[in-house]
C-alpha cells in the first residue's frame, strides 16, 4: 500500500474519530460518543469525580485537542471543502472541555451534552470568530470556545444550584 494512501486514510480516520463523522448529525453523535465513554469510565471507576481536575482529564483534553490541530488541518485536501462536517474530532475535544472541574453525574452529563451543543450550534461571540483562525485551529477551536462557555455556564448553574437547594 502506498505511504500517502495510509497517510491519507489514518487521517480521515483521526478526523472523523473512526468514521463517527460520516453519521447523519455527526457533531451531535460524536458528542454523545463523548457522553457514552465518560459514563463508561464513570461506571468502571466508581468516581463521579474523574474530570474535577485531575492531572489525567486535563492530558486526555489537551492531547485531544492537539490531535484535533493535526487531523482537521488541510480539510480540503481530505474532504473537499474546509472543517466537513465529517471532522468531529474538534467536538470530542469541545465536549471534553465542558466537564473540566465538573463533578460527572448523570444529570452534569446532560446538561453540559445540551450546553456544549447549545453554544457548538448557536455560535455566539467569541465562538463564532474562531473560526477564522487558520487551518485546523479554526476547525477545533470555535468547538474549544464552544466548551469553555459550555463549561462556566454549568459551573454557574451547579453553584446557583447549591445555594439555593437549601431552600426547595
């Protein structure tokens, strides 16, 4: 097989994190993927605190989203047009930004699935100009914004939560 074939297809495999990209709503599917394998770990660990900041969560985040700068950069080469809707590795990486200092329930689970596909979809500002940033940056990084605003709106709603759950 030839060296740029492989090439080519490893990174269409890492863009499209094993082909979840090439499924109907696949931002949407990829970030339910993210959903699933937290709540897998959650479950095989026993801690519903595996992402409030250990050192491990914070590298799988980072590396994820150095991957996503690798695999989404020259989409049009790949896919034919710039950041397909095939590249999903920025949403695994968005999704994974949401749940840093998150406790990880079932319920934290959902609401940053909503929140992260809120912000992904709606795009408000900053969200919206990172994606004018060259290359595979762009691609990953308006998915990177997408979860930070993601993130500090749970953060926000958990400690609202907290305050007032005395009272209800």
């Amino acid at each position: 097989m030839d060296k740029t074939v492989l090439a080519r297809w490893l990174r269409k495999t890492g863009a499209s994190v094993f082909f979840l990209g090439y499924c109907p709503a696949s931002g949407t599917v990829a970030s339910a993927f993210v959903i699933a394998v937290l709540l897998l770990v959650r479950a095989k660990t026993g801690f519903c605190n595996v992402s409030g900041g250990t050192v491990a969560y914070w590298l799988v985040t980072l590396a994820v989203i150095g991957c996503s700068f690798y695999f989404s950069s020259r989409s049009r080469e790949l896919f034919g047009v710039e950041d397909s809707s095939r590249i999903v590795i920025d949403e695994v990486a968005g999704q994974l930004v949401v749940f840093l200092m998150v406790p990880l329930t079932v319920r934290t689970l959902i609401a940053g699935f909503i929140l992260f596909r809120f912000f992904d979809i709606v795009k408000p500002f900053p969200v919206y100009h990172m994606e004018e940033l060259e290359d595979g940056v762009g691609v990953t990084m308006d998915d990177v914004a997408a979860g930070v605003l993601a993130n500090a709106s749970l953060l926000i709603l958990l400690a609202v939560y907290h305050a007032i759950k005395g009272y209800l």
